[in-house]
C-alpha cells in the first residue's frame, strides 16, 4: 500500500509538475494562520475594527487559496476534475468560515 502511494505521488509530479509534498506543505502550514485569522477578524467584528477585520479576511483568503494557487502556477496539464474538487474545497472553505464568523457574533455582517 505504502509502495503503491509513493508511487502515484512520484507520477503526480512527473505528469503534471506538482510536488505533492510541496502541496501538502502549503497546505497544513497554513493551519495555524488560519484559525488565528478567524479569531482576529471575530475579535475585529466584536470591537468593531474594520480594518483589523479586513486585513485578516485577506490575510485568511490566500491561506485558502495558496495551495491551489501553487497547483495553478506550476502545474501542467492538470485535469479538469482537480479544479473542480478545487472550486469546491475554496468554496466549502469560504462558506464554513462565513458560517462560523455569524454564528460567533449574531446580528452583525449579515
């Protein structure tokens, strides 16, 4: 099992010139920037610093996009049905910390 992820991992970056584990490394370092965004910008609603707020949506909006923006510059001829799952996943994400930021402090930014 372990043999055969290698090996689709190695003709991951042979055919489309992606580094899974650049990807991955992109991807999870941005864990903890993330969650310490959403806590700003609830923080920034709550005392109504808007410009903490919309620095910290930027900062939280290339967190989410870094990945995949890493798979756009480099990548070659990457499948269709990967910027589908993409487009998705930004998509989730976006919804889900929407979510969570008015569920965190009910009546404002809606």
């Amino acid at each position: 099992m372990f043999e055969y992820l290698q090996n689709w991992l190695i003709k991951v970056e042979s055919d489309y010139s992606v580094n899974p584990e650049i990807f991955a490394i992109i991807y999870f370092a941005g864990v903890v920037p993330f969650w310490l965004s959403l806590y700003k910008i609830i923080a920034g609603i709550k005392r109504k610093k808007t410009a903490q707020v919309h620095t910290f949506s930027i900062i939280l909006g290339v967190i989410i996009l870094a990945p995949f923006s890493y798979v756009a510059i480099f990548g070659r001829n990457v499948p269709f049905w990967f910027w589908i799952v993409a487009v998705m996943v930004i998509a989730y994400s976006t919804y889900s910390v929407l979510k969570r930021i008015r569920s965190s402090h009910p009546g404002e930014y809606r």
